[in-house]
C-alpha cells in the first residue's frame, strides 16, 4: 500500500489450505464487485486491494439493518509458499467470497513411481 495516500483499508478476513497439488486462499471481501478488485502476484508475494465505491442511495432511503460497510476497501499480502507455482494462479469472486488457487511446482507435485 502506499502510505502517502489518504485512503483507508480493512484487512480482510482470510484463510489458506494445502491440498495435494496445491493451495487454495480465500478472502472475505463483503459487497465488493468483481471488477474493482486488484489482484496481483509480485515475485511469492500475492497483493489483493479493492476499490470499490457505494452505491448512491434514493432520496428518502434509510438503512434499517447492515451487514458490512460497502465504503470499505480491503488491502491484504500474502506470501507464497515455498513450493508454490505463482504461474498457476486462478481467481474468482462469488458472494463477497474471493477464492484464489495455485498449484505446487510441477516437480513437487505427488507422482506415482512406476516399480521395474
């Protein structure tokens, strides 16, 4: 993030799993559309920022109940495993639900030996 600008950023709730070919994160990034998140890979660094805006309200709207602030924008960096294969990346966003997958490198993928 740079530090000279004047916006404000939520780190996002987040969790990351091993499978046996690879890695799987998740963001939790509430009412944030896919088209203003930035998702980018720096060397094993992951860097995840939104930039979303609030919708304009009707005149006369009052809010009774809500579940998020949608004036909120998220910034998050992760590390990539050791053993990951940042070419591999794949992201999706479904219902403020930002998953991101990465395979292993292909020579610390699980393979069967074959016996002679």
């Amino acid at each position: 993030m740079n530090s000279d600008c004047n916006e404000n950023y939520v780190l996002p709730a987040a969790r990351m799993q091993e499978t046996s070919t690879g890695y799987e994160a998740a963001f939790t990034i509430p009412g944030v559309p896919k088209g203003a998140v930035d998702l980018r890979v720096d060397g094993r660094t992951l860097r995840l920022r939104t930039s979303a805006k609030p919708e304009p309200r009707p005149a006369g709207f009052r809010e009774a109940l809500r579940e998020f602030d949608p004036a909120l924008n998220y910034a998050a960096s992760l590390e990539l495993p050791e053993l990951a294969d940042p070419s591999t990346i794949r992201a999706s966003v479904e219902n403020g639900l930002l998953k991101v997958s990465f395979d292993k490198r292909p020579e610390n993928q699980p393979r069967k030996i074959e016996i002679a």
